[in-house]
C-alpha cells in the first residue's frame, strides 16, 4: 500500500466514508473534514507514520490535500 493509500484510509476513518476526492482537492473546502477533524486526523497520521507532528503544524492549509499531507510526512521522515 503506498502512502497516498493509507492516508486516503485514515482520512476515511475520520470522516466516516470513502474518501473519493482527487490527491490535490481540498479535504477542507470538499467538505470530506472540517478543523474539528484535523486533530484527530493528525493522531492516526502520527499512529500510522510512526511521526510526531508539532501543535505549530496543525494548520488546515498546511494539510489541506491527500497531496499535501503525503509532501508534508516526507519531510518529517
């Protein structure tokens, strides 16, 4: 399973649904999570990727896409 993949699982996880949505569309703007969600979706990113993320991190647009959360856990590796 390659990253895209499990992020596309813990996204759904979040969100209750199949993630459908484009690697570039906004998770945010399509409605998939809202910011409540983003903290929760960060615990499992973190859980599943073996990362820390810090609380400076936790920006909607920082995270915003399946695209930007996999560029975004590259960096942390």
């Amino acid at each position: 399973m390659d990253m895209q993949e499990r992020i596309r699982g813990i996204i759904a996880k979040i969100a209750k649904r199949e993630v459908t949505i484009g690697p570039d569309e906004s998770l945010f703007d399509s409605g998939v999570l809202d910011s409540f969600a983003l903290i929760d979706m960060v615990g499992l990113m973190e859980h599943e990727f073996q990362v820390k993320i810090p609380d400076s991190d936790l920006n909607p647009r920082k995270l915003s896409s399946i695209s930007r959360i996999e560029s975004y856990l590259e960096t942390l590796k």
